[in-house]
C-alpha cells in the first residue's frame, strides 16, 4: 500500500506541474534498460506463455534480462506492468485511471499506454490471448539493441481484431519449400512470430495429402511433429486447425469407410489439441455432396471423441464443377448439422464469395484460405505479370506482395469471418504479417507492418531501409520488365543496405530473402535486354539469307544466340544468387533448388530456372535444325521466311498475342482487379503451354502439345476461369472485306470451347482444345457488316475455363 500512496502522489504532482509549467509531453523516447516486471497475473490459463515470449524476445535482441518482481515497484521505476482487465484493479489508480481514458477493447484485444512521465507501460489484454497480443505489439514497437531498451509514446494505442479468425497453414509435407524442414524448435519460433503480429489460428496437414509421407529433409515422422505443433499452439493459448482431404477411394463401402475412419481415431488422438478440422470438396478428394456430408458426419464422430468441441468445416472446392454440384452442396450447408463449422471460401471456388453469403444462412461463417503463396496457377495471381518473371520466378519464388496482399483482403475481408492462408513455406513469410495485420484492422497501411517486421526480425537500424527494401521488390513485378527501371534502384537500395548492415543482419534468414530477390531481379532484367537484343541481331542475319545463303546464315544465327549462355553476363550476381539459396537452405531449409536443396518441382526452386532462355532461342534454334536438314537452297529460304513472319496477318490484317500488354486492350474488362482479384468475373494472363494429357504445369517453357519446342508467345496467354466468357474485341476492321480468322489455342486447360460473335454468328461450335495449337475459319461478313466484331469464348459446363493466345485476321 505504501508503494500505491507513492504512485498516486508521484503521479499528482506530476499532473500539478504539468499544468502549472505547460510543459509539453516528451518528445524522446523513453529508458526501459533497466525496466522491471510486475505481473498481477497468476492463473496459468490466462499467462500461458505470454511473460516469457515478452522475456525471452527482448533478451535475444539487447542481452538485457528484465527481472519480475513480485511487489510494485517504486513510482519512477521504469516499469512494465502486465496485467488483464480482470486483475487490473491490483494497479495503482493513476495506471488504473491511465487505461480507463483509452477506448474500450473487445475480446482479444488489449491496451497499450506508454507514460512517459514516469517510464511506464502498461498493457492491458481484454483476456488471455489479448494479453499475449499487447506483448506483441510492444515488441513490435520497441527500439532493441545491445544493452539499450526504448519506446516512443506514440506507440500507445487500445485496439481489438475485427475478425475472430487469423491464421497460417504450417503443412509439414514434401511438398512444402521449407517446412518440411522444420525442427521443433523452428516451428515453435515461427509460430510464435506469427502470434506476436495477431495470429490466432495455426492449421496442420495429416500425414497423408496428396504428397509423399516424408522427405530428406524432415527432423520427426509427420505423426510426430504435428503433435508437437499443436501442443505448441496449445501453449500459446492459438486454436489448432486441420486440413484434412478425402483421399480415400471409396467413401460409400462400409470397408473403405472403416479404413478411413480408423486413420482418423489415429490422427486426432494424436494431436493433444484441435479446433477445427477443414475438409476441402475437391482439389483433392473430390466427392459428390451426398456422398460428401454422409461422410463427415462418420468423421464428426470420430473427432468429437477426442475434442469435444471441434467443428468441421468444407468448402466448395472442386475442379469441374456444376450447378447440380452446387445446389446440392449448399443444401447440405443449410441443414443445421451439429458438428458442421461453416463454410471456407478458397482457391478454386467457382462462386464469389459475395455469391456464397447469399446462399447460406446468415448464422454459417465463411472463413478464408487465401493463396498467399502462389504467384499464378493460383488464386491471386500477380496481375498482368511479365512472361520472363513466370519462367524465371516461377508459380512459389519468395514473393512479397504487401500492397497487393492488403488490396486482396480488403476487397472480399467483409463478407467472412476472418482468414487462416494457404501457404507452401516461407517463400510468403512477408505475405503473412501483412495479411494478419488486415485480418487485425484493414485500415492499417501496409508500411506499418514492415516497419515492425523490419525493426523487429532484423535490427532498428534497418527499419525503414528494409521496409521500403521489401516494397520496392514488388514494384519490381509490374509491367514489362524491359522497360521497368525500378529493378536496378531496387538493387542499388540492397546494395546500400549490405554495406551499412551489421553482420547480424546479413546473415538473417529474412533479410536475406529480400537480398536474393534483389539480384535475382537484375540479373533477370539484364539478362533479358542482353537475349532480346540478341536474337534480333539473329533475325537479321537470317533475314539477309537469300543473299547471303541459307546454310551461313543458320550457322552464324546459332552463334549468336549461343551467346547467351555460352558468354553469360554479371557472373557475380549469379553466383551471390546461389551463396545466398546455399545459406538459406543452412538456417531456415529453404529449397531453392532441386539437387542442392532438395526441392519439388515447381515448388520454390525458383534458382533453376536462373538461366533459361528468355528470348524465343528455343523455337528457333529448333526451327533452323529441321530448316537445315533440307536439301533444297530455295525451300530453305522460304522456310525461313515463313519462320521470321510466322506472326505476319498480311496487308490490312490484325495480329494479336493476348498476353502481350500491347493486345491487352482488345480484352473486353469485366469487374477491375481491384473489385475482383480472384478473376472470378473477369479475364486474368494465363501461363504455360500445354502438353496433350496433362492439366498442370509446374515451371513455363517453351514445351508443349506432344513435347514439340514452342513460340515463346505460347507460354502467356487470356483466359477466363470457368464458364466465365472470354470476349475479345475488333473495331477497325474494313466492313467490305473478308477476313479469314487463324486462332492459336495454348494453355494448361485442356477445355472444351465455343466460339461466337457479338451478333449471334457461331464461329467454331465446341472443339476440345488442347490436342493442336492452331486453328483456321472464315469468318461471315454479316458478323463485320460495320467494322466492329466481339469475338466471345464459353466452356462447357464443368470446364476449367477459356483461353486464346493469338489471334490473325487476315484479310481475304
């Protein structure tokens, strides 16, 4: 009581002098090195671990080892007071009176009050996660170095989490670029990070997906290490999640069923903690509706033995969908069943989710599973992204997308009840903060978030370098990359950066991330101007080869475009790319290569593609080895003409490349991307070309159809999702004439496809694309009666989508 008397006079006079002297608030930060703890706190389920995160977090950072006291310290003893609203009448009254002027929180949220009068913090958790969420935030906001504690005032703030779900897919599978390489201890360290910035939600995979049971890399059986994620989770007070696909192959015969059943007593037993189990309706494990929610009625079953409150929650995820699928699946949502959580809105959802918060009840929640991780063959895809950043970048390089990632959440966040991402490793580790700082408050600006990112993960010293570091990588990705100067300041920015860092900061795994892509990026970009440059200069040659001759030409064309790799160019950057995969691999088992690291295919190995050709090399080294075996000089010449003009239309014709942002223009827009960024109402660029029997492509080359080498324009493309219509349109066209339209059909769906006109005119009725690239129809001359055409695409119903890649008019 003596120390509450001192308080409350220390405080007064304070106040007195305040008024009397009209003395401003301080304007420096304040001392915290020698803070204590005092902690009303004492029951374990509300404290969990939130003291020592708070501890453990400032000792790595300054050496500094704050003490817990067990009485209040004196007034004017800098102090960190840790308390809940319930015990916060153990406080003295000025902190008592401090807290109670700031805005009220709700569950999970917390008060942070920075008194600098005295050297004083203050935080206030709603309940026990708000307690460990305030511990965050300070964290955040601390200035930590060597034997130095500081905070500025301005850090005060009293905030609660708009949505109750916010959270990250940890899967320890192959299949994963990092995670599988995961110890324990690294698991426990991400998942608290992720926690520190309001994650509440950690959601497992069982050991068997669609993916090997193990991997080279892995520390503990599958079994094993997704008990101790939950038990990790469980310490922390986070709720623990499963994504669990259908992968049997029977769910209708009672032996199969049991079989299933059977590993589901193994694996929820396993997990000391579980939540909620998600099981996808497809992608994989597809299933019809009936027999879909019979089946998760048995599992319900099962996991309630073990976790008595766990819901299971579905989405209407599948490939091929139809409307009957549909009709079906939401009957079953609306029926109330007890064990059913809600419904999950993610990758390949036909419908919006705007359009599934009509169809259900207005009581079943919708929660979201963001593609955060993929840059296309996704969900979110990066808009209109340059040809040679998806062959080299590839679908899962490190991809900070921070203005993106908030533009995404901010446009559909309304209509769910919060988010836990899909995520292939820590390619997207920025991707994560920022997405759980929107699900927290979607008016926070995104630089807020990589600022704390960047002071807290790295060092103060780099706070503001790296944050505008990490945005300038994703300013690196737009538009057309030979043009985009932006890469070489991004590079110059890192560079910077590497020579005023301390070596602590040089050798941190995130830090280097963002290194990596910033010389990766220019080599790229040079890389690019170099091969372009090159292959015209081939061009030309050949193009003088009736005069020259065939067989000289060829030979002195092959030269030069063998240069490329035959004389590469900033052997030093492509070398730092490769020391830089090497140390990654070493501190958070990131695999960016295959051999090396021992990545998947397609699956953040993005280093292998560091030198593929960026210029159309490929098709046309191919073309002059079959234009070089002929034996007549004339034939040769002509094959060669035909080559160097294969995108000519002729006199008053039109040519088109659909991925190209030249043609772009002729795309009829649906909703912008902003509105909707998932495409599902509007076109997107596709990626890759094709092969005959195959739907999926892990890496873009010039490969495609029957394993024949391809035009580079093959592997970009328009395409719609679904039965979406793709409509391109024409509207100088000379009404009097005739034109005879040539149709380059490229890309990984293999969908069924009709084309007709804006007047009603069928052009081609449903072929099944996939098997030939190209294709050739008149077109009627009632469709061009006034010069203007809108060529429309429709799937049939159950097709993945349309796309076109080129389009020639020519004129008759």
């Amino acid at each position: 009581m003596n120390h509450m008397r001192t308080w409350n006079l220390f405080f007064s006079l304070l106040i007195t002098l305040s008024g009397l002297l009209s003395i401003p608030a301080k304007a420096n930060p304040i001392d915290l090195s020698k803070a204590q703890i005092y902690c009303p706190v004492k029951d374990p389920r509300v404290l969990l671990r939130s003291l020592e995160v708070l501890q453990q977090e400032v000792g790595k950072r300054s050496q500094i080892q704050w003490s817990i006291v067990k009485k209040i310290p004196k007034a004017g003893q800098a102090t960190i007071f840790l308390t809940t609203e319930k015990e916060l009448a153990a406080l003295p009254e000025p902190l008592r009176s401090a807290a109670s002027r700031m805005p009220a929180t709700r569950s999970e949220g917390f008060k942070l009050v920075i008194e600098e009068s005295n050297n004083t913090v203050l935080i206030v958790g709603h309940d026990a996660r708000g307690l460990l969420y305030g511990v965050g935030r300070l964290l955040r906001k601390l200035d930590m170095r060597p034997g130095k504690i500081t905070i500025s005032g301005e850090a005060s703030i009293a905030t609660s989490p708009k949505y109750p779900i916010r959270g990250h897919q940890l899967g320890y599978r192959p299949k994963t670029n990092a995670y599988d390489a995961f110890s324990v201890d690294q698991f426990d360290q991400y998942i608290r990070d992720l926690a520190l910035f309001g994650a509440n939600s950690i959601e497992i995979l069982p050991p068997r997906t669609d993916d090997d049971f193990t991997s080279r890399h892995m520390k503990l059986p599958a079994i094993k290490m997704i008990a101790e994620q939950s038990r990790i989770c469980r310490e922390y007070g986070l709720d623990v999640w499963m994504w669990y696909p259908n992968l049997g192959k029977d769910y209708v015969h009672p032996d199969s069923i049991q079989k299933e059943l059977n590993e589901r007593h193994q694996i929820f037993a396993t997990v000391p903690k579980l939540d909620a189990v998600f099981v996808p309706g497809g992608d994989p494990g597809d299933l019809e509706p009936d027999v879909l929610f019979a089946w998760l009625e048995k599992e319900a079953a099962v996991l309630t033995k073990y976790h008595p409150k766990a819901k299971i929650w579905v989405s209407p995820q599948v490939f091929r969908p139809t409307q009957a699928w549909f009709d079906a699946f939401f009957k079953h949502v609306n029926k109330d069943y007890p064990w059913f959580g809600g419904v999950v809105f993610g990758p390949w959802v036909k419908m919006t989710v705007q359009e599934i918060r009509k169809v259900v009840k207005p009581s079943i929640p919708i929660r979201h599973y963001p593609d955060i991780t993929h840059n296309y063959s996704s969900q979110y895809p990066v808009p209109h992204w340059d040809l040679a950043w998806s062959m080299t970048s590839g679908r899962e390089s490190i991809n900070p997308r921070p203005h993106d990632e908030k533009a995404i959440h901010n446009a559909l966040d309304e209509f769910g009840a919060g988010s836990i991402s899909y995520s292939e490793g820590t390619n997207d580790d920025v991707n994560k903060f920022v997405w759980s700082d929107q699900d927290w408050n979607p008016e926070t600006p995104v630089i807020e978030t990589l600022r704390d990112y960047a002071r807290l993960f790295m060092s103060p010293d780099v706070t503001e370098t790296v944050a505008q570091g990490l945005l300038s990588l994703e300013q690196n990705w737009r538009g057309n990359l030979l043009t985009n100067q932006a890469v070489y300041q991004t590079l110059m920015q890192w560079q910077a950066l590497e020579k005023q860092a301390p070596l602590k900061v040089l050798q941190n795994p995130r830090f280097q991330m963002g290194q990596i892509r910033a010389y990766y990026d220019a080599y790229t970009k040079r890389r690019l101007l170099y091969e372009t440059e090159l292959e015209q200069q081939a061009r030309d040659i050949l193009t003088d080869a009736e005069t020259s001759g065939s067989l000289p030409a060829i030979k002195r064309a092959n030269e030069i475009l063998e240069k490329a790799w035959k004389n590469r160019l900033l052997p030093e950057y492509r070398t730092k790319c490769f020391a830089l995969a090497d140390s990654l691999f070493k501190s958070i088992g990131a695999q960016l290569t295959t051999e090396k690291h021992g990545a998947m295919s397609g699956r953040g190995n993005f280093i292998d593609n560091i030198d593929i050709p960026l210029n159309d090399s490929p098709w046309l080294l191919d073309q002059m080895a079959k234009i070089g075996k002929l034996t007549n000089e004339k034939e040769r010449v002509l094959k060669i003409n035909e080559m160097l003009h294969r995108t000519d239309p002729g006199p008053g014709g039109f040519y088109d490349h659909l991925g190209a942002p030249e043609s772009w223009h002729r795309v009829v827009s649906g909703l912008s991307w902003e509105a909707d960024p998932g495409s599902l109402k509007s076109p997107r660029i596709g990626f890759g070309v094709g092969l005959v029997g195959v739907e999926w492509v892990d890496e873009i080359k010039a490969t495609g159809f029957k394993g024949q080498i391809t035009p580079r324009v093959w592997m970009k493309q328009a395409k719609t999702l679904y039965d979406q219509p793709l409509k391109i349109a024409y509207d100088e066209l000379d009404p009097k004439a005739s034109y005879r339209m040539r149709i380059a059909y490229t890309g990984r769906f293999r969908s069924r496809m009709k084309l007709t006109t804006d007047d009603g005119s069928v052009i081609h009725d449903f072929i099944q694309t996939g098997e030939q690239p190209i294709y050739e129809f008149d077109l009627p001359q009632a469709a061009l009666s006034d010069g203007k055409v809108t060529f429309i695409w429709t799937c049939g119903e159950g097709e993945r989508g349309s796309q076109v890649t080129e389009i020639w008019l020519i004129r008759k």
